[in-house]
C-alpha cells in the first residue's frame, strides 16, 4: 500500500499523485467524516467538488458510503476488492472512526496494506491512520454522534502509520487556532506527530 496524505484536497503535489497511480484507477470515495453535517446540499457539493479534482488527475471516483456497510463487514470487503484507490475526504476524525468501526472498514484496511493499493485523502482521513486520535479532540468535536448517542467514541487510531498528523498548521484554516494546543498534547504526552500546513503533502511509498 502507498500513502498520499494532505492536509486539505489534493496538495501542491499533484504531479507526483500522478506518478503514483495503479493500473486500477477505480476510487473509493469515501464521505463519512462529514456525516455529522444535516446540511445535504452544501455535503453533496462538497463531495462532487473532491471527486471532480480526483477526476482531474486521472482517476474515476465513485461513492463508497460506509453507512452502506454497516453490520455487513463480508460485503464491504467484497466490494473494496474492485478498486485501486481508496480517498478519504476530511470533516471529523471521530465520525469518520465510528462509521470504520461500525462497517468493518478499520479490520479490512489492515489486510489490504499487503495489496498494490493507493490510500490517498486529507485532513481527517489521514489523522485517523495513526495509532491514536487521543489529543485531536481539541480539534474535532468529539459529542458527534450521527450515528446513534449509544455509539462509543473510538480513540484508537487505524495504525497504519506510526505518528500523529496535525493538519491545517499555520494555514488560512477555521481549525488554524486549534493546532496549537493538539501540539502541546502530543508534546507533554511523548506522542510521535507531524504538523502539516495546507497544501503540504506526505508521500508513503
């Protein structure tokens, strides 16, 4: 598996984005981080917004929702074995690990790390790679809960990468202000991490 993390859409680093791409470009959108949001138009825009720039650079996305799967972990799987490509967009890293928890999604990416596979996605869905999302709620609201107030927050991380991401560091971001003290966490709590400001990109090969 190759990783392409920004910090906010596709990054300054589309021409190596194109170099990376598999023979399979079939892409898995995946949207659940925003699943807190009751505004559907402004989701709706925001999603063929991200799919239109994957489009951009050669690649042919289609919505992968997670909701979809819930409780039907076998089918998710099946269908995850079509693609080359798995995007997942930003919005809140908590939301986004419940909807992996609740489909099976965080048990099935572990066994594709081993495929010829390309993850690629910003902001929340390259936070929730690492081993904790411990600290991020300073970042994130961690209250969502669109799927049911029953549902357990879920602190660990799909550990897929070995630090911690703070995104949209020193960047013209609503979220700017909050990196400060996610980095005092990681800092007093000896929690490996990178900052990242928008545009930046970290390429996983």
């Amino acid at each position: 598996m190759q990783f392409y993390l920004s910090s906010i859409g596709l990054g300054r680093e589309t021409h190596k984005l194109k170099g990376m791409l598999p023979e399979n470009r079939l892409t898995a959108y995946i949207p659940n981080a925003i699943d807190y949001s009751s505004d559907i138009s402004r989701r709706t825009e925001s999603n063929n917004h991200d799919m239109n720039d994957l489009r951009s650079v050669g690649l042919d996305p289609e919505i992968l929702d997670l909701r979809d799967y819930f409780g039907k972990t076998d089918r998710l799987e099946s269908a995850l074995e079509n693609f080359g490509v798995i995007w997942v967009r930003g919005g809140n890293v908590f939301v986004l690990r419940q909807a992996m928890r609740l489909s099976g999604f965080d048990a099935i990416i572990k066994k594709l790390k081993k495929r010829a596979i390309l993850y690629g996605g910003y902001s929340a869905g390259v936070c929730v790679l690492s081993p904790t999302l411990h600290g991020l709620e300073l970042m994130d609201d961690v209250s969502q809960k669109p799927y049911g107030n029953d549902i357990e927050t879920v602190w660990e991380g799909l550990g897929l990468i070995d630090f911690s991401v703070i995104p949209h560091y020193q960047s013209n971001h609503p979220e700017t202000d909050s990196a400060e003290p996610v980095i005092q966490y990681f800092v007093d709590n000896g929690i490996t991490f990178r900052t990242m400001r928008d545009g930046e990109v970290i390429i996983i090969e």
